[in-house]
C-alpha cells in the first residue's frame, strides 16, 4: 500500500541540509490528505551562570541578571529555636554583603 505525504518546502530544506525535523504526521479534515508539520524549535540562548556574591556557612547568596538567589539548609536536629537564629544570622549576613557591594559599585 502507498500513501502519498504533503511535506513542506521548509521542512525538506531542512532535511536535505542535514539536520533532522520533529514534527507531527497527520490527517486533514476536509481533504483527507495526510500531511507532515515540522516543528519550529527554537535554539535556547546561551545563560550567563549566576555570580555568587557571598558563599555561606550553611548556604549562598548569587545574582542572576533578574533576581537574588538565597539559599540556606540548616539541619533539623538544631530545634525550631536554633534554626531560626541561624537563618536570620545567615540572611543579615548575605544582605549586609549585598549592601556592601552596592556601594562599592556606585563607587
């Protein structure tokens, strides 16, 4: 049995360069033809990694173009009480850091 595919023009480009295309196969309703829709992917931009402004004892603060990142893991076996006091030490510390290079900068 031969079945006769409809394929786009920019999608055989892309094939006979080389390169492989994803795509979906499928029937049209008021034809009845099967056709073949390449997807168009997109490549990602390449990330800047993020900068890390002060590494912590239990964790870091880093700087993304859009955001401050803080991250802090304290074990559990410290007690609620403990916990608190060093994460509050933690985030004060990373924040006067972030204070400090503020001005720096304006400098």
């Amino acid at each position: 049995m031969k079945k006769y595919i409809e394929i786009a023009e920019e999608v055989l480009k892309r094939i006979d360069s080389g390169k492989f295309v994803e795509g979906s196969l499928h029937r049209e309703n008021g034809t009845g033809a099967i056709t073949f829709k390449g997807y168009n992917r997109q490549k990602l931009s390449p990330r800047k990694p993020d900068r890390l402004i002060c590494q912590l004892e239990n964790g870091w603060l880093k700087e993304s173009p859009k955001r401050y990142k803080f991250y802090n893991s304290v074990k559990k076996t410290l007690g609620h009480r403990l916990v608190n006091v060093v994460m509050h030490r933690e985030l004060n510390t990373a924040m006067n850091k972030l204070e400090v290079e503020e001005i720096i900068d304006r400098v």
